[in-house]
C-alpha cells in the first residue's frame, strides 16, 4: 500500500460569539458590584437582582422583536 494517499476533509464549525450589549454589560456590572458590597458586609436595603434579571430578559425580548424604545426603556431600568 505504498504511494495511496488520502484525503482529508475536515469541517470547521464557527463559534457562536456574542457581541456585549449594552444591558448585558450593564447586568455584569450590577452582578459584580452586589457581589463586592456582599464581601464587604456592605448592607444594602435593596440590591435589585430580581429587577434587573428581569429587565435584562425583558430588553432582549424587545430587541429581537425589533420594539426598539421598550428595549431602550429597559435598558436603562
């Protein structure tokens, strides 16, 4: 079996890369700021992770559905 050659056929799959948005960074910021508060013993009366969960989901929902003031409106929530 000398001289065969063979054929190589490889498939190369993209990598779902996700642009940061404005919201998720926005999120990522909050995540890491209650997080050093709660290192801290920093006691906030309220620490909005719920809210901000929520408006995070919300902003995406209204982008996709291209409601582009709702989506700003959330953003800033």
């Amino acid at each position: 079996m000398v001289g065969l050659q063979y054929l190589k056929y490889t498939l190369v799959q993209e990598k779902a890369i996700a642009f940061p948005t404005d919201a998720g960074l926005y999120y990522k910021l909050h995540e890491v700021l209650v997080r050093a508060a709660k290192l801290h013993n920093v006691q906030p009366r309220q620490n909005y992770s719920r809210v901000a969960k929520r408006a995070l989901s919300k902003q995406g929902h209204y982008s996709h559905a291209k409601q582009y003031r709702r989506a700003h409106k959330e953003t800033k929530r």
